[in-house]
C-alpha cells in the first residue's frame, strides 16, 4: 500500500497497539503531526509542557502497562530536552520509543536551524537508536525498536528523522515478525545453574532474598512470591523493588541501602546466603559489596550478564528472563522451614515513634503512612527525588496490587507529575499520587496544565519545606551545616498556584489537618493538590 512515511510511522504505531503518545510538536516533525490527526480517534496524543516530561509520562505509561510507549519531540532544542527522561528510562530499564524530527537529509551535518546530532548526543543512554534516512526502512526499524526496547533487558530506543524523509512516498507493508541475527535475548536459564540454584537454597541456613526492579520488567512478581512462600525465605528489596511484596507480608524485611531500614540492612549482614532477582546491586543498596561477598554466598539472576559480578563478585550466577528462571525454580522447589531465621529477623523489626512537629509543620513520615493506611490497595505511588522519596519509600505501607514508581537508577527531580500522569492514563482506574519535595514540584508544575487538559486524575502532594532537603541535610551531615544554594525563597503560594489552574487544593500545616488532607486525596473526584508543611531541618531518618 503506497503511503507517505509519515503515515506509515502511525501506521507501525498502530500495529503495535498504541493507542497515547507524549510529545511536544516542531517544525521538522510537523509531518508526522499533520499525520497524527488524522489517526487522533485511534491514538490520543498528549501535548506536554516540556519535552523532558514527555518522556516521563511514557516512562509511567509503560511501566503500568507493561509494555513500550511513545514520547514525540522535534529536532534541535526539542530533542535535547528528552535527553534527561531518556537517560532515566535507559538506568531504570523502562521500554519507551523516542520518535525526534531531524532536518532534511542534505542539511545535515550543516548546522542549519535548529539541528542537533542526537543519536550521537543520546548514545549512551539507549539500548539503540536510529536516523533514518532510507524510507523504505521505516517498518523494519519500527518493528525492531518496538522489539528492543521491550525485549531482553528493557530500555529506552531513540527513531531520529528526517523531515524530508517523513515526505516522502513509499510502499508500506508491517512485518509480522523481527528477526535480528545479532540479538538474541536469553529466556529460559541453564538447566545445570538453576539445580546448583536450588541446592545451595536448599542448604543455606540463613537465606534472603533480594528484589530488584527486574522483577517488574520480567512480570515476575508472583513467581517470587510463591517461592519465598513456598522455601520461607525472607525477602528485601532494592528501592526499585518496592511493592513486589506487601508490606504486612511477615517475610518481607523492607528496603536495603543507604537510606534503608534497620532490619532489612542487618537481614543482608547477617544472611549465609543472598540470592539477587533483578538487582544491580548499586552503591546506594550495599556499600561494602566486596565485604558482603566475602561473608556470604551470592546467588544472582540477570536478564543482562553484564550485571552479574559487574557490582559483586557471585558464587552461582544464572543469566535469563527471571520470570521464566523462576518458574524453572518452582519446578523443583520443596517446602521448607526457617523459623529461627525469621524469627531473628522479626525481632529487628522497629515501629515509628511520631515526632512532635515544629509548631506550623506536621510529620511527612506519619502523614505517609496515614495516607498507606486510607489509600485503596491498588494504587500507584509515584516518588520524586529528595526526602521526600525516602520519606515515601521506608513508610507507605504497600499491600498486594499496589505499585511504587520512582526513579532510582539517574535520579531525576521533577519526574514523579509527569509520571504520575502517564501511570494514571494506562489504567485509569487506579488511583495514582504524586509526592514530591517544593524543589522537585517546580521542575514540571508546569504539568498540571497537561493533567487539566487532558483531565487526568491525579493526586499531588508537595513536601514543602523551602529547602532542597537532601542536599540540606547532606551539608548539615557532612559540611559543618554550612547551607548554601539550597534555599527555595521565592517559591510560589502552591495553593494559589493550583487554584490558578483550576484545581482544588489544601495546605496541612498542623496535625489536626492530616485526617482531612487525606480524606480529600481519597474521596475527591478530579485532581488535587495537597501542600504539607515540613520543618525545614527534618531529617530523611
């Protein structure tokens, strides 16, 4: 069928079942748009206000639906700009296609208006990236980068083209299959690795488990439930593993790390067996990886062998899907009994002690969890950066079909509204709350006006404390409390700012206001903003 190859571009996308797409329009990708409305009953685009936060809806968008999802830029400025959520999509292993406009074929390299090398510029941040200037490869590269970036180790995969090129005329025909001879992703695991796998389980008298985000890429949430049931094996997870467990799971210990919990960082000390399921083992999980491994008998699961050993050296290592490995798992796995174990662990397990507020402020870690305690159990929690994602991350309370989001791998302020916007579209039925420090909300408020347009509804709630509190309380901790550019004065009233917008909005600045922040963030019908107030000095601990 004879086509332009913009047309064709929505006609791949359409084939691959997408039916949203983030972006912010330009000249040399004006083709495209002018063919996207024409397709805009099949797929609703959604115009952003800046081009990074349209790859971060994509990056909420697929990781509640599962699979790859689409964020729009133009050439020069605006495809720089995605650079950012690019590179947090590629450190977290989040599936999203990035389609950019390029100038004509022959202007490049030239340094016309408004021209940048982005694949070159955003190399090391994709798992692949294509300029494409043949037009007769539009389907096989769409195909392809579909298959990429959803396949494997997920990632993020950049499509540069053209303006000319998306002109011009071509026969289009969509490929039912990809083939690619020099990618191969590894399924199933070694039948041999996974038998030592469950032999040095089987004797270990002190096992752990520890989750990373992998186990969300492979699907394999329930898959490690029921051999942590099954084997009585306690379980941690990394940050980016938070939620594969409920937290009222008598096995589950809590987060790892630096900025971890008592019990869960003395579970991984006193452990004789550590087994890994999609975790990097970054310097924020285990400080001292070399000392643990000489402790401790390591066991490790990977869609990628460059991660295994690459942090911590490993005694068994198993390379594959850890849904499938862990299946194979399952196959062998007999019951077992670690009471003694558990119950040590249980024994380190500390409640919170609520602090008396400054007058004026209220307590973020016990507002966090009066929101864990009201909040419906399939919800999506979507963290920024700063204190207030540790804040988030040690306290909510998540039971079984809730689902934290957050960017642990870049460390991305300003990710969790836009985020949180393309979480809440892939399932609109449930519900989704942002939580960000002042300092992060003001990288992307600017996307309330996105959540308004397209009616999308979310819950914001802003941790204000007129500081960029992580920083803050690295100066205090490490710098003799010498304070310096983290002060936010100049900030605006947020609740003026929101009811600007249109949306309703209520500040919490006492403890008596909790309840009734809360209620409204459950019962409210539309978006709305909550602000809480923070003593400024208020620790991440």
């Amino acid at each position: 069928m004879k086509m332009t190859v913009s047309k064709a571009m929505v006609e791949c996308l359409k084939a691959e079942g997408i039916n949203t797409v983030y972006g912010y329009p330009g000249a040399a990708i004006c083709p495209f748009y002018d063919e996207l409305k024409n397709s805009e009953k099949e797929i609703k685009h959604v115009l952003v206000r800046h081009e990074a936060n349209a790859g971060h809806a994509a990056n909420g968008f697929a990781r509640i639906s599962g699979k790859p999802a689409v964020c729009i830029a133009t050439s020069g400025p605006g495809a720089t700009n995605l650079i950012t959520a690019i590179a947090t999509a590629y450190a977290d292993s989040i599936p999203i296609i990035c389609i950019t406009g390029q100038v004509n074929t022959d202007q490049i390299g030239s340094d016309v208006f408004q021209e940048a090398d982005i694949t070159g510029a955003a190399e090391p941040f994709v798992k692949h990236s294509y300029l494409l200037k043949n037009p007769d490869d539009v389907a096989r590269v769409f195909k392809e980068a579909f298959y990429i970036a959803g396949s494997g180790r997920p990632g993020p995969v950049l499509i540069d083209v053209p303006m000319d090129v998306q002109k011009m005329t071509i026969d289009f025909a969509y490929p039912k299959k990809c083939e690619i001879r020099s990618y191969k992703p590894t399924g199933k695991g070694n039948a041999f690795q996974v038998k030592k796998f469950m032999k040095a389980l089987s004797e270990a008298e002190k096992p752990l488990i520890c989750v990373g985000g992998g186990v969300f890429a492979a699907h394999a949430q329930a898959e490690i439930n029921k051999l942590s049931k099954l084997m009585q094996i306690p379980v941690v997870t990394t940050m980016m593993g938070i939620s594969a467990f409920s937290d009222d799971d008598p096995l589950f210990c809590g987060m790892i790390g630096s900025f971890g919990v008592k019990a869960a960082n003395e579970a991984v000390n006193e452990c004789d067996l550590l087994f890994l399921v999609g975790a990097r083992v970054g310097d924020r999980a285990v400080s001292t990886p070399m000392t643990l491994a000489k402790t401790t008998k390591i066991l490790h699961i990977d869609i990628d062998p460059a991660e295994i050993g690459k942090n911590i050296r490993t005694d068994i290592p198993l390379v594959g899907d850890a849904k499938l490995v862990l299946e194979q798992m399952l196959e062998l796995a007999k019951p077992m009994k670690h009471d003694e174990w558990i119950a040590q662990l249980k024994a380190l397990r500390s409640q919170y002690q609520p602090v008396k507020p400054v007058s004026g402020t209220v307590d973020p870690k016990e507002f966090v969890m009066k929101l864990s305690a009201a909040m419906p159990a399939n919800v999506n929690i979507v963290a920024d950066v700063g204190q207030n994602q540790i804040w988030t991350c040690n306290n909510y309370k998540f039971r079984k079909g809730g689902r934290l989001l957050t960017t642990g791998g870049m460390g991305t302020m300003g990710y969790s509204v836009p985020a949180a916007i393309g979480a809440k579209m892939a399932d609109p039925k449930r519900p989704t709350v942002a939580i960000c420090g002042d300092g992060a909300f003001q990288m992307s408020m600017m996307e309330l006006a996105t959540a308004v347009q397209h009616g999308v509804d979310i819950k914001i709630v802003i941790m204000t404390n007129n500081r960029l509190g992580m920083v803050r309380e690295l100066q205090t901790i490490g710098y003799g409390d010498r304070q310096t550019a983290v002060f936010l004065d100049g900030s605006p009233d947020f609740i003026k700012l929101a009811k600007a917008y249109g949306i309703d909005a209520m500040r919490v600045d006492g403890k008596g206001d909790i309840d009734k922040a809360i209620d409204m963030i459950v019962d409210h019908k539309g978006i709305c903003l909550i602000e809480v107030a923070v003593d400024e000095m208020f620790a991440t601990r």
